[in-house]
C-alpha cells in the first residue's frame, strides 16, 4: 500500500533571482500576484499569470 503524506506540501516556493540588468540578488515568491521590479535598477523580476508566476529573472535558488 502506497504511503500518504498526511499534511500535503506546498506548490509555491521562494525563490532568490539575480536581477538580468544591474546583478542585485533579491527573494520572490512563486506565485507573486503583482509584478514584482527589482528593488536597485526597477526591471521586471516577475510578471503574475493567474498562478505560478512568470520568472523573467535568473533563479540562483529555491527555498
């Protein structure tokens, strides 16, 4: 008999980006709802899409 899990994991995830423009680090979230701009130079790290967000960033790692 297979075993379940009895509290399921979450699909959204943090993620820490490195912004394609000016090189700062900086965390998001999976699912971002808003457009999320990088904090230094204000390019699009993320664009919402009604779910999992569109990463436009590069991703260096996932929490």
């Amino acid at each position: 008999m297979p075993h379940k899990d009895l509290v399921p994991k979450p699909h959204s995830r943090f993620y820490d980006v490195k912004c394609k423009e000016c090189g700062n680090t900086q965390t998001i979230f999976s699912h971002a709802a808003m457009e999320v701009k990088c904090l230094i130079c204000g390019a699009v790290l993320a664009k919402p899409t009604g779910g999992k967000a569109e990463i436009i960033a590069e991703i260096i790692s996932e929490h």
